[in-house]
C-alpha cells in the first residue's frame, strides 16, 4: 500500500512540474548577408568533411569486403 501511494504521488508530482516547465524561444534569425551581416546558413565549410567521411566510409567499405573474403578462403580450405 505504501509503495503505491509513493508512486502515485510520484507520478502526480511530476504532472505538475512538467506543466510548469518552459523552454526557451529559438534564437533570433541571422543578419541579412547584404547589409555585412554573416551568410545565410553560417559560414562552416562542409567540402573537407565530406572528403573525410567519403574516405572513410570507403576504408570501412574496405575492410568489411576484405573480411568477407578471407572467411570465405577459410570455409574453402575446410
């Protein structure tokens, strides 16, 4: 009984807390890149990690064939 109550009184305690809660607004939009303001999408170059994740996407690729392979070598020779 008195587990019971702990955990209605838990749940109930956790309603009312979380309709008490807010979240904090969005941030305000960036400046408009034609009057010196910073470009629209943020100024982070994307072209070198997507020559990382190409590469190792492909070492990854890679391996996973090379394993594939040798099992195979090795079901063969039994």
């Amino acid at each position: 009984m008195k587990t019971k109550y702990i955990k209605t009184l838990l749940v109930a305690g956790m309603c009312i807390a979380g309709s008490q809660l807010l979240a904090q607004g969005p941030p305000n939009p960036p400046g408009n890149p034609n009057s010196g303001g910073g470009p629209v999408g943020g100024s982070a170059p994307i072209t070198g990690g997507i020559g990382i994740l190409l590469a190792l996407g492909a070492a990854y690729g890679g391996k996973k064939v090379y394993q594939a392979w040798k099992n195979r070598q090795e079901t063969l020779e039994e």
